[in-house]
C-alpha cells in the first residue's frame, strides 16, 4: 500500500508541475470560461433570470469548458513520449488514482472559479451555499472519473482533439440534469430533503463511473 500511495503521488505530482510550468489546461480553461460568461452577460444584459435558467447555464459553461479544457493529461504523455516510460515503470492503478487526483483538482478548480464569477456578474442570489458547495464536489467527483476514463481512450486514437467532447457528454447526461436540479434548489432555498435524490444521482453517478474506470482502465492502460 506504502508503494501504491507512492506511486500515486508521484503522478500526480508530476502533472502539477507540468501544468504549473506550461500552464495548458488552465489557460484554456480560464479563457474558455472568461469568454463564455461575458457572452452570457452580454446576452442576458439587465434582464433577470430565473433559478433553473441560472443553473442551466452554469453547468453550460462548466461542462463545455471541461470538455475542451481536460483530457490533455493522457495526450500530453503520448505527445511527449512518456506514456511508455509510464507503463513499463507504475502500475495502471497507480496511473489512474494520480491522474484522477490530478483531474479532480482541475475541475473543482474550474467549478469555483465558474460559480465565483457567475455570481458576481449575473448577481445571483444563492439561498443555500452549502447545498451547492456538496453539489459542486460531487459534480466534479463524477466528471473527473469520466474525464480520467475517456481520456485515456482518446489518448490512443489518432485524431484526439474533437473525441473528449463527442464521447463525455452522452456520459455525463445524467450527472448533467442531477447538477442542475440541485444547483436550482441550492439557489431557491429549498431543504436538503428536497435535493435528496438528486445528491444520491450524483453519489451513484460518482461511484459508478470510478468503479468501471478502475476496473476497466488496465485494458485501456496496455492497449
């Protein structure tokens, strides 16, 4: 267990020193998100929207900024030529766990970011912030383990760029419409009990999608 945790870490810690030195994924990811909000500002003007509108497109802006924004951390390894050394020198699982711990700060970075700025700008209103806090970590646990997935799949593929964004969103489908519903709640001010199915989507969601990465990421991983 002392070697897994080891070898975990040290993937991880290496794609954060990559992206702190290149800075790839966080500029698209910043810039994608900047410009998708002052469109929406500039569409909205000083019209107000209404809750379900306003979580609808918010997780617009998230899930497309995601879709362009991630899935690099297993093409960069193809590109640069590190994906063999990898495979001959850290278990799959290993690969995985860093890569997903990697993955998942991205997005719950993305997600505060997002959520940060669209209140701000849209000035909206939210009733209970620790309903949408849980809302956006399980949101970004379930997106983190389809990107982690999916991007090794396309990692292998020949034309890699347009694949992550037509692959993901039938996945992420489900998750899609559970965030939603609880970010509306979150906004209006409805009770935890009322969110309850909706968190439970998400819980399963999560579980499920990380479940079948692990078990199908070996196969993925050698191929």
């Amino acid at each position: 267990m002392t070697d897994w945790l080891a070898g975990t870490w040290a993937v991880f810690q290496k794609d954060v020193q990559i992206e702190l030195r290149q800075r790839v994924a966080l500029n698209v990811l910043g810039l994608f998100v900047l410009s998708t909000l002052a469109l929406v500002l500039f569409a909205v003007g000083q019209e107000t929207l209404r809750p379900p509108v306003q979580s609808a497109l918010l997780w617009i802006v998230i899930l497309f900024s995601a879709s362009i924004g991630l899935g690099r951390t297993f093409v960069s390894e193809a590109e640069s030529g590190t994906l063999l050394l990898l495979q001959l020198h850290v278990r799959g699982s290993m690969v995985f766990a860093g890569k997903l711990l990697f993955t998942l700060l991205l997005v719950f970075g993305l997600n505060t970011v997002a959520v940060l700025l669209f209140v701000f700008v849209l000035n909206v209103s939210v009733q209970e912030p620790g309903l949408l806090f849980v809302t956006l970590v399980l949101g970004a646990l379930g997106l983190s383990g389809a990107t982690t997935l999916l991007g090794a799949l396309i990692a292998q593929a020949t034309q890699k760029g347009p694949l992550l964004p037509v692959l993901l969103l039938p996945v992420l489908m489900p998750l899609l419409l559970s965030v939603v519903e609880a970010t509306r709640i979150a906004l209006t001010g409805g009770t935890w009990t009322t969110a309850q199915d909706e968190l439970l989507t998400l819980v399963g969601f999560a579980g499920a999608t990380i479940t079948a990465a692990v078990l199908l990421f070996d196969y993925v991983w050698q191929e």
